[in-house]
C-alpha cells in the first residue's frame, strides 16, 4: 500500500528543510547544531506551529524570527 503526504505536509517538510539549513548559515552553525538548538530553546515548536506565516516572509525574516524566539526561551549566541 502506497502512502503519500497531503500538500499541506509536503509544503511544511519542504519549507522546514529549507529553513533550517539557512538559519545555520546565518548564524554560522551546522545543521545538526541548528536543529538541537531550535529544538532546546523553543524555535522548532515555533517553526512547525507556524511554518505556514514564516513561509510568506524572506528567509532573512524567517530566521531572525526563529533566532527571536530561541532568545525569548534563554538562547544564547
């Protein structure tokens, strides 16, 4: 039995393994040390319940977003 994804979730993974790799550019990490720390201080929550507004904007203000939010929650960097 074949699975797909609906084009929502499609959209979502799409965007979400976009954003990541660029919010570790812009803040000079890998990927793996970007997911851990979106994960420890709240972005990867943020990301997922928002992806779909965070999509509408630059990854410029996608990631500085995400970068907010992470300070909100005690990040550092």
């Amino acid at each position: 039995m074949e699975s797909r994804l609906d084009k929502e979730t499609s959209d979502k993974v799409s965007f979400i393994t976009y954003i990541v790799p660029e919010f570790a550019a812009a803040y000079k990490m890998n990927v793996q040390s970007a997911f851990f720390y979106l994960k420890k201080y709240g972005g990867w929550d943020y990301l997922n319940e928002c992806w779909w507004a965070l999509h509408t904007d630059s990854a410029d203000y996608a990631t500085r977003d995400l970068y907010e939010v992470c300070l909100e929650n005690g990040g550092l960097r």
